[in-house]
C-alpha cells in the first residue's frame, strides 16, 4: 500500500521513511497513545513553560549604554581639564585640586559604565547555567516521549537512529559557572583602587619605605592582570559554549522533528534551523590588543548570539507544543497540575 507524502503529494512505498521526491518525512496516520505519552508531555510542557525565567533576552542596548557613558566621562573630564589649565593663567596656583571635578567627572561616568558592565557579566553567565538546565529537562522530556509513543516494534525501528542520536547529543553535560566569582574577577582593580588611594592619601608617604610602595604598586598590576585574564577566559567560554551548544541543539532539533513526524505527530507550525556565527578567539583578543575598543563589538557579540539562539529554539519548542497537542499546563497547584 503507497502513502502519499504530505509535502509535495507525491505517492510512496510504504516501507519508505523519506519521500522520493522531495526528501521530506512521510508522515503516517499512526493513532497516538495518549495515556502513554501523557507525563513525558506534561514534563516538555513545564521545560517550556520555564523559559521565561532562563532564557533572558539581554537588551543589546546595555553595551551602546556603556560605550557612550564612557566617551562622554572621558571627553567631560578632558574638557574641565582643559579649562583649569587657561584658567590657571589667569589665576596662577600650586593646588591640585582645581582638577578635582574634572576627576571626579571621569570616575563617577567610569564607575557608572562599569557597574552596567559587571551586571551584563552576571546575566551572561547566569542565563546560559540557567539555559542549559532548561533545555536538558526538555531534550530528556521530548526522548521520553518518543520512546513512549514508540509503543510496537515496527515504531521503535523507526525511530532508533533518531533516538541513538538524540541520546547521544543529550549525553553531553554542559558546565555550571558560578555568576559572582566572574563579576569579582572583573572588578578586582576596582576594588584595588581605594585601598591604595587609601593608603597614599591617609598616610604620609615619606613614612612608607620604598619596598612597600613597590609592593603595592606590584599587587595593584598583578591584580589588574589577573582580572583581565580572567575576563578572556570568561569571554572564551560564554562564546565557544554557547556556539558548540547551539550546534548540538540543532542536531538535536532535526532528528527530534524528523522522529515525531515518523510516529505520526502533525508537522505542526514551520521553524527555522538557526546557526549561530563562529566567531575566533584568537582574531577577537587581537583586534582588542590592538583597538582596545574592539572589546565592546565582543561584548556585544556575547550578548546578542544568545539572544537569538533563544528566539529560534523558541520557535522550535511552540511547534512541539503544537505537534504534540498544543495544550498548555495553566497551573500548578497541590502538587500536581490542573485544568
């Protein structure tokens, strides 16, 4: 008996899983046991219904934020500079303190950039840990409910080198980093600053040996080096995890689509396969050595990939809801879920 393929129309033999025409799945009249999928279904309905406490969309607008903060405080404080130093003609003085605001202008406008900063570190780290979470109950969700759909022999077959892959590809653990740990190593020589000025202004320096202002000065640049190591290592991650993530997933995401289809699930609404761009390490951390405002475009890259990676799997997980019934869990109450 020939089945007709639901893509383009055309007719099959009905031991073929693709169409010989267009290559689609053909998808079969296959009576679906409600009763049997029934929890795998309701546990990808609550991995889905969490998205929007994990998968944070970061505005982009945060990091143009930074930059033009940082511009203007630079520019601000070059300007009133300039300004005390004609003055001083004028008024001729030994005081420094006559570059006070001009200090205090690029220190408030540095201090207020990097605080949006080490909260779009925190978000950064934090929403891949919680992402990552997410989706492994949803891949183990949705392998659980096409084995249990898979209820006879002749479905499992269809099935195996979907789920042989799916299981293989949810196999992979992806690493938890601790969101705080990374905000402190950024803002290491922040909180280096005041304790040296601290030190130098409250105690007379002709008091300080030698040694220890050399020590001092030592621990400050080692400290600023070591935060700035860490920050590329952190921008490492955040970049090759989430890139190597995303590839997974849409492996993932085919052989998910292509094994509910041969069960009998309805194709559901389209959706599109995104990749996310391979961006290098070593070319970034280059144009940063040698532009230093090349940082921002990273940041900038760091934080928009995720958005979109999210926004695409979106698109898969309401074709799922879609494919597999549609409903939605309203309310968890008492334990258990009601209508």
């Amino acid at each position: 008996m020939d089945v007709k393929c639901q893509n383009c129309g055309s007719e099959n033999a009905e031991r073929h899983i693709y169409c010989e025409r267009c290559g689609a799945v053909i998808v079969r009249p296959l009576q679906i046991d409600e009763a049997a999928i029934r929890g795998p279904k309701q546990d990808a309905v609550r991995a889905i219904d969490r998205r929007s406490q994990t998968d944070v969309i970061l505005p982009v607008t945060l990091v143009w934020l930074i930059v033009v903060l940082t511009i203007v405080s630079i520019v601000a404080s070059i300007s009133l500079s300039v300004l005390q130093v004609l003055n001083s003609f004028d008024n001729p003085s030994d005081s420094y303190w006559r570059f006070l605001p001009s200090f205090a202008t690029l220190s408030i406008g540095s201090l207020i950039a990097d605080l949006i900063m080490f909260y779009v570190y925190y978000v950064l780290v934090k929403r891949q840990n919680d992402h990552y979470a997410r989706e492994r109950e949803l891949r183990t969700a949705i392998i659980s409910l096409i084995r249990a759909a898979a209820t006879t022999p002749d479905r499992q077959n269809l099935v195996e080198g979907d789920l042989m892959t799916m299981g293989m590809l949810n196999s992979v653990k992806d690493r938890y980093r601790r969101p705080w740990f990374w905000v402190l190593a950024a803002a290491l020589p922040m909180l280096m600053i005041p304790v040296t000025l601290a030190v130098f202004i409250f105690v007379d320096y002709r008091d300080i040996p030698l040694f220890l202002v050399a020590v001092v000065m030592l621990g400050v640049i080692a400290t600023a080096i070591a935060s700035l190591i860490l920050q590329l290592v952190m921008f490492r991650f955040l970049g090759n995890t989430m890139f190597d993530h995303a590839m997974r997933w849409n492996t993932f995401a085919i052989a998910a689509r292509t094994a509910l289809s041969k069960l009998g699930f309805p194709a559901g609404k389209p959706f599109k396969i995104h990749s996310l761009p391979e961006r290098s390490f070593i070319l970034y951390l280059v144009l940063t050595i040698f532009t230093s405002i090349f940082v921002y475009y990273w940041i900038y890259a760091l934080v928009k990939d995720p958005n979109e990676h999210f926004t695409y799997q979106w698109e898969f997980e309401d074709n799922l809801l879609s494919a597999v019934g549609g409903f939605r869990l309203p309310a968890f109450k008492d334990g258990t879920w009601v209508p």
